[in-house]
C-alpha cells in the first residue's frame, strides 16, 4: 500500500488534531521528562499529514544549547513516517541530541 504523505510545520489546525493523539498516548498535555514538566501544546514541532490526516508528528524544544526531540508518534507504520520526522528535525537542528530517556545520540 502506497500512502502518501506531507511533512508540515505544526501550526494551530495541525496542533488541534494532534493534541487528542497525544494526550491519549501521554495521557495529559503535560509530560514529565527528565525531572521537568513540559507544555506539549506549546512545542514547536513537525507533522506527516495526509489530507486531514495526521499519520504522525514529532515535538522538539531548544534548551541547554540543544534541540531536544521530545515525542515522536507515528500513528500509520511501516511507511517512513518516523524517519521523515526525524530527517525534517536534523535539517533543523544539525547535532548531538539527547532522546527523552536521556541516551545521547548523535544525528
């Protein structure tokens, strides 16, 4: 199955539809990472939509001199949506990066 896709930046229509997945996954708009409490609807971040769907989205914050992704959901697998995510977020951020369970990588 060929399913297309568009990565766009998060903006308040995409924000809207994303915010019910996340609090759903997360169970609030609030997550807890690294001793912090972060506002997951103030993130800036990336979508892969499809028409009005949202196959998937990834929220980064900058801090401490980096770009930190935060989450990163695919809801459609198997059809690179992750990795496009992740390759829209390096064109950003070009670096190291600290993955929320604080493993550093680098990209």
């Amino acid at each position: 199955m060929n399913i297309t896709y568009e990565i766009c930046q998060v903006d308040e229509t995409i924000r809207a539809k994303i915010q019910p997945i996340l609090d759903e996954t997360w169970g609030a708009p609030s997550l807890a990472i690294n001793g912090k409490l972060w506002d997951s609807r103030t993130m800036p971040g990336f979508a892969a939509v499809n028409g009005d769907d949202v196959l998937g989205y990834l929220l980064y914050e900058f801090h401490s001199g980096v770009c930190e992704i935060m989450v990163l959901e695919s809801v459609a697998q198997n059809i690179g949506v992750a990795s496009e995510l992740i390759e829209q977020w390096h064109v950003l951020s070009a670096g190291k990066v600290l993955q929320p369970n604080n493993s550093p990588i680098l990209v």
